[in-house]
C-alpha cells in the first residue's frame, strides 16, 4: 500500500507514490501557512475565525471569508493532485484535514521519535535511543516556514527546537554510555548553544569533560554556568548541577 507522506519542515512537500508536490505548487506562502496548520491540527476542526487569525497574523482583510475559500480550493486541488485519499472538509464554521489512517506527517514522526528515544534511554537500550534521536533530530532540524512571522510558527518553531534539543540530549547521554566522550561533548555544545539556560545540557557537558580526562574543563563549564544564571537571572545552579560539580571535584583530587 503507497503511504501519503506529507513533510513540513524544511521545503513544504506532498509525496504519494510516485507523486509528488513540491512547495512551489502551492498557492505562495498564505496557502502553505494554510496546509501547514490543517495538517499539523488536524486532530481538531478550526474554526475559520481562528484560521485567518493565524494565516493573516491577527489582521485578516475585510473580505477574508472569501479568501480563505480560495486558498483552501486551491489546495484542494493540490491534494488532488497528488492522487490521495486526503481531503479539507468544511461543516459548522470550521476546517478539517481528514488523512488516510497511515498517513505519515514528519512533524508527528519527530514527536514520537523524541519519546520512543528516551524512553529506549531510560531503559537501556542505547541503539534504540540513538537510532529514534537521530530521527527526531534530522526533521527538528529542519527549518520551519522560513520567512514566517505569524505567532502560531513561531510557536511551531520552538516546539521543533525542544524535540531538538532533547534528541540531541539523548544522542550525548547515549554517547557518554558508550564511551564516546567527544561525541558526548559535541551534542552538549550543542545544546547549551541551543538553550544556554538548560542546566541539563551543561551537566552533559561537564560529564563528557570529565570522561576525557579534561577535569579543568568540567570545572570551566560549571562555572561559565554559575556565572551566567546569576549575572543574567539572578539565580544558583540547582541542587542536581551542584551535586554533578562536586562530584567532578572530589573525583579530579
């Protein structure tokens, strides 16, 4: 059976079969907004108030009714196009995109990948936590609707960053299990650069230092974190950092 495959990270895609619809089928950046939203709501049906908010970030034009049923025909054909069983349905004031029921969306794929990868962590099975956090990692990678301002995107983007950011945790700790310190620390790096407040991802850094042999660089990253929670937040490492510090320290004497 020929799986729909629907991709919107990086370039916008439809691909059935041997069909394929590439972004620029799509009727410009109003209409892949639009399928983007259907597809990554389409557990729910949207009102149309709410889609036009999102599609016309918060300024949808008078005559947006109107609008919004063109882009929706349009992409109505697309899908059509692509020779699936997929439609947009409109009843009581709202939209919904009906898929088949094996239908395969990256941005979900990713999700489940991110679970499936440290649940496999927690129990030990590193190949499995590697293999699922590479997958959550390459589509969370992926730039999301470049060009987009809407806050619905933005929103979407930092969803993606998490599952990024926890994959790429997975993929150091799994590294760090398998006594690969500088593949630990690189994910790390990593992380912190992503979200330079996560004390998780330094507490993986200073441990990779640590299995090198680098003690002095573990002890350097715990203070590079120190410093910047209290000069830019006013706050202390929690008592899990603390606890990982001292243990570098006691075990570098």
């Amino acid at each position: 059976m020929v799986t729909l495959r629907l991709y919107l990270a990086g370039n916008v895609a439809i691909e059935h079969g041997d069909a394929l619809v590439p972004e620029r089928r799509l009727p410009g950046r109003q209409g892949r907004l639009t399928l983007a939203v259907l597809t990554w709501e389409r557990d729910r049906a949207i009102p149309l108030e709410e889609l036009a908010d999102i599609v016309w970030d918060g300024a949808p034009p008078k005559a947006w009714q109107t609008a919004l049923r063109a882009l929706v025909s349009k992409l109505r054909v697309v899908l059509d196009e692509a020779g699936a069983a997929a439609s947009i349905e409109h009843a009581f004031g709202c939209y919904q995109l009906r898929l088949p029921a094996d239908a395969w969306v990256d941005v979900e794929a990713a999700s489940a990948a991110i679970h499936e990868a440290e649940a496999a962590l927690r129990a030990g099975d590193l190949p499995g936590a590697v293999g699922a956090a590479l997958v959550a990692n390459a589509i969370a990678r992926r730039p999301f609707l470049p060009g987009d301002v809407a806050g619905w995107v933005e929103r979407r983007r930092e969803h993606l960053r998490q599952i990024r950011v926890r994959a790429l945790e997975v993929r150091g700790r799994a590294a760090l299990a398998n006594h690969d310190a500088v593949g630990a620390a690189t994910d790390a790096e990593l992380v912190v650069e992503l979200e330079p407040y996560r004390e998780t991802g330094h507490v993986l850094l200073m441990e990779a230092h640590a299995a090198a042999g680098n003690t002095a660089q573990a002890l350097a990253a715990y203070e590079r974190l120190r410093a910047k929670l209290a000069d830019e937040l006013g706050a202390s490492p929690s008592p899990e950092t603390e606890s990982a510090f001292l243990q570098i320290l006691r075990a570098g004497r």
